[in-house]
C-alpha cells in the first residue's frame, strides 16, 4: 500500500533531492515515477538504491497518480500542473508561478499547515522561495512568543540556486583563476567566484529584485501581513547552503536568553550558538541536512525590543526539495490525503 508519486523535473538539482529525501524519509509510496523533458529521456535518477528510468512529461498521463512534485520551473508548473490536479493529482510545485494565487495554499509546515487545508480548490500546493522558507522557520516561532514588527534581512545565496549550470560556472571560474585562464561568464553578468553579485532574480521599477520582492510578499502571505519586511539578496560563491543575516524588532520584549530557547525548542531547528571561534554555523555545514541552522543570536539595543540571528539551511532540501515532502508528510498527518 502506499501513493503513486511522481517527481516533475527529477534530473535537476532540486528534482534529485525530491528523490534523495523521499527515500531517505521512507515517504509510504507504492511507486516513484521519476519524469523530466523529452531531452532528459534515457536518462536515470536515483531513487534510495533503485535507479529510475526518467520518462517524458509530454506524453506521460497523470491519471492514477496521488501526488506529484514539481520542480521544472514556471513555465512547466503553468501548463502541466493543472492538468495533474484535473486528473485527481494534489501537486507541490517548487516554482514561483502559484505562490501568490488566492486558491492556491503556499506552505512552510512548521509555519502555517493549516493553510493545507484549502489544497483541493486547485489541487496545487505551492513551495516558497527557499529563502523565505529557512527565514520563516526561524521568525514563526519568534513572532508567536513577540510579535515582529519590523524585519531587516540580509542574504548570502549559494549558487545551487540557479541551478547546475551556475555550479559549474562557479568551479569553471576558480580553477581558470588558478591556472590564469581567462574567465568565462554565461549565468551571471559578473564574476561569481571570489566575488559576490547583489543581484538575484530581475530588477523591478523600485530598485528591489524578484527575489527581495518575494520575500517580503511571501512571508505577508504565509505569517503576518502586518511585518514590515525589507531585504537584500546576495548571490555568493558557495555551492550550496544559504545564509541569512536576520534584524527582527519586536512589539514586545524578548531577551537574548528567552529567543535562543525559544528556537532550541523550535520545529525545525537546530541553535548552534556559542560566543568562540568557530561557535556558529557555516553554509558548508548545512549541506545534505534538514534543519534550519540558528547561530548569532544577540540583542539589537539600538531599538527597544531587537534581535540580531545568523539564519543557515541547505537551500535544496529545506529551501525546496525537503519542504515540499514535508507539504505532503503534512497532508497524511492532517488527514487531508489519504491512500487510495
Ligand atoms: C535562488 N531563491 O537562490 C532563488 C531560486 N532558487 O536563485
């Protein structure tokens, strides 16, 4: 007994951790279809120890399928997601395209699960942008315990985020500075390795890129409307692991002490927290771990109730992949899917 589940996108980066981490969280599934673009076709992703063969997403059916995860982007969420939820699929899509969609739930578990409970208006689930995710697992509980009134958010983004192409230029780039060849630059306008580009995602007419934008309307949307969010996405020369550097101001007063056991209790995560060399988490790691890192944590005393926290996650599972099956684990617990 178990789902029909498919994996939308399964030889991307994020589509391969889909894979790694439903098996590895043993997802009670009776089949895993591993489905890409016609391109991928003859290729194969790993699933556990099973190697799949990837079939394609323009002549696959859907019907019979119980939940599929999406992660192919927006073009691909937009024309093939509703198809999938009109077959009876409940799709958790880790693109943007649905994010802002009034019937379409967009859902970090340890935030807001009850906002599930509204999937089958379009059986489409949407996972948020990663940085927002390991932002809002860090904040939800703060919030709960005083109120967050203002939040001021720095990122520094490794380059998994823009996908393989993006890891490749980075370690292209490195090895040719070290052998004085010239230095090729094909994702990013600027030079990425030993360098960092304040520049993720589109510029929009106010000055903010998506990617700021999104953080902002994503937590409105998944926490508090009422939090004045203002943030500045940096693209940095990791590979993988996102960093955030997180300025809360409180409504009400919350010390230091009181904030760190707070998020030591926290679903999610995990403080790492301690005033010496080397007592605080670093991007490399986070790598192939579920939690959301907490370290830094201290007063802000230049407001009346401030916080200042060092915020790190490995973007393609907590940031998407893990969040996503965490959205169907969610369904099972709630009762909101059951096996067919
Ligand atoms: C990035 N958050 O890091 C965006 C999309 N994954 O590029």
């Amino acid at each position: 007994m178990g789902f029909r589940v498919a994996v939308v996108g399964a030889t991307g980066n994020v589509g391969r951790e889909v894979l790694n981490i439903l098996a590895e969280r043993d997802f009670p599934a009776s089949e895993i279809i591993a489905i890409a673009s016609r391109k991928s076709i003859g290729q194969t992703a790993m699933y556990g120890d099973k190697e799949l063969k990837v079939v394609a997403l323009d002549t696959f059916d859907p019907k019979g399928v119980d939940i599929a995860l999406f992660a192919a982007g927006s073009g691909v969420a937009k024309e093939y997601a509703p198809k999938f939820g009109k077959a009876g699929c409940v799709v958790i899509d880790n693109s943007s395209h649905y994010r802002m969609d009034p019937d379409v739930p967009l859902v970090v578990p340890e935030v807001n699960p009850d906002a599930l409970k509204d999937f089958a208006k379009k059986n489409i689930i949407a996972n948020p942008n990663c940085s927002t995710a390991q932002m809002l697992v860090a904040l939800k509980p703060l919030h709960d315990a005083a109120t967050i009134k203002r939040v001021v958010v720095s990122t520094y983004q490794s380059v998994s985020g823009s996908g393989n192409a993006a890891m490749d230029e980075l370690f292209t780039q490195t090895r040719a500075i070290f052998v004085n060849d010239p230095i090729v630059k094909e994702v990013y306008t600027k030079q990425i390795a030993f360098n960092v580009i304040p520049h993720i995602d589109v510029f929009m007419d106010d000055g903010y890129t998506k990617e700021e934008w999104k953080m902002v309307a994503e937590t409105h949307k998944m926490l508090d409307p009422n939090i004045k969010l203002t943030a500045t996405a940096v693209r940095v020369p990791v590979f993988v692991g996102h960093s955030e550097a997180i300025n809360i101001e409180f409504e009400k007063p919350l010390s230091e002490k009181d904030a760190r056991k707070i998020l030591r209790e926290a679903p999610g995560c995990l403080v790492i927290d301690k005033r010496e060399d080397g007592g605080y988490i670093t991007p490399i790691e986070c790598v192939g771990d579920f939690a959301t890192y907490i370290s830094r944590i201290r007063e802000d005393k230049t407001v009346d109730h401030g916080l200042n926290i060092w915020v790190v996650s490995d973007n393609l599972r907590k940031g998407a992949a893990l969040n996503a099956v965490q959205i169907a684990e969610s369904l099972l617990n709630q009762g909101l899917l059951k096996v067919s």
